[in-house]
C-alpha cells in the first residue's frame, strides 16, 4: 500500500499495525501532538496552516486573537444569522443549519465573496494612491456570481461608521504590523467619502488579512469560519425558543379569520 501523502505542509507517518491510522503528524516540519500542542494556542496553529509555515509573531498571533474575536458573532440581524435561524426554528438538522449560513453567508453583500475583492482594492490604493473615483469591480466569473451592486468591503446601506466597525478599527489596528489595517482606519472617512458609504465588516476583516499575510483564496473561507459560533448560538437560541419568538416577526403574521387559541383535542 502507498502510504505517500501529497501536500506542501503535512506529513503522516502511519502505525506500522494499521496504514490507515497516524501515528505522527507533522505541520511544516513542525511536530503537531509532541509539541505544538503543549506549547502553542490554537491561533499560532491555525495561523501556520494558513501561511505557507512561517511560524506566526506574537503580534500576529495577536491580531488573529481581535479578528476572531471581533468576527465570531454577527448577530441575528446579519443575514447569514438569519439564514441560519430560520433554519433552526424549524427544528431541521445540525448541518442543514450551518449549510444555510454558509451558502448566504459566501455572497456577495457583505458575505465571504466580498473579501478577495476588498483585499485587492485595499492594496492597491494604499500602494498607488486611492482614486477620485470608485466604482464596484467586474468579476471574472460572473455566470456563477451576479455583478457587484456596491464596492466590495463597503456598507452600501449604511450612511454613517457603526460604533462596532470604530471600536474594531481601533482596536485591531494596534496588531497592524504591515499597516493594512492602520492605513484603512486612518482613510476610512475619506473613501466613505469618495465612495459614498462607510466601510464594512469585510472591509476590516480583508485589511486585517492583508497584514496577517493570508492570501486571499484562504481568506474568504477563513472569514466564513470565524463567524460560525455566532451563528451556532444563534441558531441553538431559536431552536429552543420556537418560531412564535422569533425576532423581528412579532405582529407581521396577521390572520383574516383567526380561530383563537388552539386548546387541544376534544375527548
């Protein structure tokens, strides 16, 4: 049997009893179970699988930290929450629950789609200046994906920064070591200016990427992952409180003929 595993980062070698279980593993070079585990965090981890094995800073360990923090939960006005929350309330299955967070939360308005986009623009407005004008991107593959409507990584239904979006600025921008996110939080007010809408959750999130040194393939994916406790707890909320307290429903359900209470089967 072949016992040959063909990756740039991981090697196994297997029990010598049984060639379908690992014995050892090891994460470019680095021992995961002797000694990753008793001396790393999972951020340093999860950072070394995601960036072509240079072991992380402490700083970008950091950053990573805010990010995740700052992104695990959305809240139930997001629309990838909400996908998710009416699924729950229906009682269906666990994976159903986080397939429909997934396939909402992947798009195009504020979803993990946004990302790569906002990565690139970012970029190249801090290296070549940033435009008098904006205009939402082309895309390259738009028989799966539908125009952009807005620029990506902007809010195009918000008229002003929100108090989370600053305070996530501010705070995760003290982790910039290549400056991407120091740069957005210092021009934010002039591209929303420019632009005509305020910066955005995935805006944030792909500056903060572009200093983390994740390419953008990995980004929009590990933006999706990072949100998912939220959506896990939000989901569990509804499944035990049931669709008649379900948020933002209250008194939009209105019956012609309402027959009252149900009060049970007659004997």
């Amino acid at each position: 049997m072949d016992n040959n595993i063909y990756s740039t980062f991981w090697q196994e070698n297997a029990q010598k009893e049984n060639p379908f279980i690992a014995e050892e593993c090891f994460c470019y070079g680095y021992n995961v179970y002797d000694d990753v585990l008793p001396n790393g965090s999972s951020a340093e981890f999860i950072l070394l699988l995601f960036s072509q094995g240079q072991k992380p800073s402490v700083m970008a360990s950091a950053l990573f930290d805010k990010l995740t923090l700052f992104l695990a939960n959305p809240g139930p006005r997001d629309p990838s929450v909400h996908a998710a929350m009416c699924s729950a309330v229906s009682k269906t299955t666990a994976t159903a629950v986080l397939t429909s967070a997934l396939a909402v939360g992947g798009g195009l308005l504020g979803g993990g789609h946004e990302v790569p986009y906002a990565m690139k623009q970012i970029s190249e407005w801090r290296n070549k200046g940033i435009p008098t004008t904006i205009e939402a991107p082309e895309q390259d593959c738009v028989d799966v994906w539908l125009p952009f409507e807005h620029v990506p990584g902007f809010a195009p239904n918000e008229d002003r920064l929100s108090r989370p979006l600053a305070q996530g600025l501010s705070v995760l921008s003290k982790c910039s070591e290549r400056g991407y996110l120091q740069w957005l939080s210092e021009h934010q007010a002039e591209l929303q200016k420019i632009i005509g809408y305020p910066v955005a959750t995935s805006g944030l999130a792909a500056a903060a990427f572009l200093d983390l040194g994740i390419e953008a393939y990995i980004a929009e994916q590990c933006y999706m992952m990072m949100r998912l406790p939220g959506v896990i707890a939000h989901a569990h909320d509804q499944h035990q409180l049931g669709f008649q307290k379900f948020p933002f429903f209250h008194d939009s359900l209105e019956l012609e003929d309402d027959p009252g209470a149900f009060k049970g089967e007659v004997a």
